[in-house]
C-alpha cells in the first residue's frame, strides 16, 4: 500500500512563492508517474504539472513559466515550485501518482491561499 502525503502549503500574498511537496511511502515511487491537480471552490479539480519516471515534464499553460515540477527519488518525494502566484491560483493541490506497480493514488490535498 501506498500513501502520497503532500506538504509545504499556506498562506501567501501575490507575487509570492511556495514549494509543495509529495512524500510517498512503499515502493514503487521511481517507476511512477507523478501529477499535481488543484481543486479551487465550486470548480473542478484540473491538473496542473506532471512529471514521468524518466523526467519528462508538462505543465498546463496556466502554470507554465511559474511553476516547477520535480522529482527526488532517492527520498521518494515529487516537488512543486509555485513562483509569482496569483490570487487564481488559489486551490487546494493534491498530488495524484500512477504506475505504482499498476496502482494509483491520491494525496490528501494541502490548501494554497494567494491573497491579493
């Protein structure tokens, strides 16, 4: 069994940042392919960045050029950078892993407050 346990969010004033993090526990993490999604309130969830086992990285185009998706696989754990965040970008960010030995999985989210 496999838990993805995301970190790092808060609140923070526009133009600032923020780094999530997604802890993974069991195995399987360096052959996964890990996802952020963010949910804001009354809207669905959309996907933001993903990352492959390989690294190849993409980024939905609201995010591109301000958000950073990477991976350490030695400590199991999927990284987003959130640079010159807006209000919009309020959500709550979950991390959402697949291929874990043909499993996937959903973080419990961590909420991003952009105040304006």
């Amino acid at each position: 069994q496999v838990q993805l346990v995301e970190s790092g969010g808060g609140l923070v004033q526009a133009g600032g940042s923020l780094r999530l993090s997604c802890a993974a526990s069991g195995s399987g993490f360096s052959s996964a392919f890990m996802n952020w999604y963010r949910q804001a309130p009354g809207k669905e969830r959309e996907w933001v960045a993903a990352i492959s086992s390989g690294g190849t990285i993409n980024y939905a185009n609201s995010v591109k050029g301000r958000f950073t998706i990477w991976r350490d696989n030695a400590k199991n754990t999927a990284y987003l950078q959130m640079n010159s965040l807006k209000p919009e970008d309020t959500a709550v960010y979950y991390c959402y892993g697949t291929n874990f030995g043909g499993s996937r999985y959903w973080g419990q989210g961590t909420q991003v407050t952009v105040s304006s």
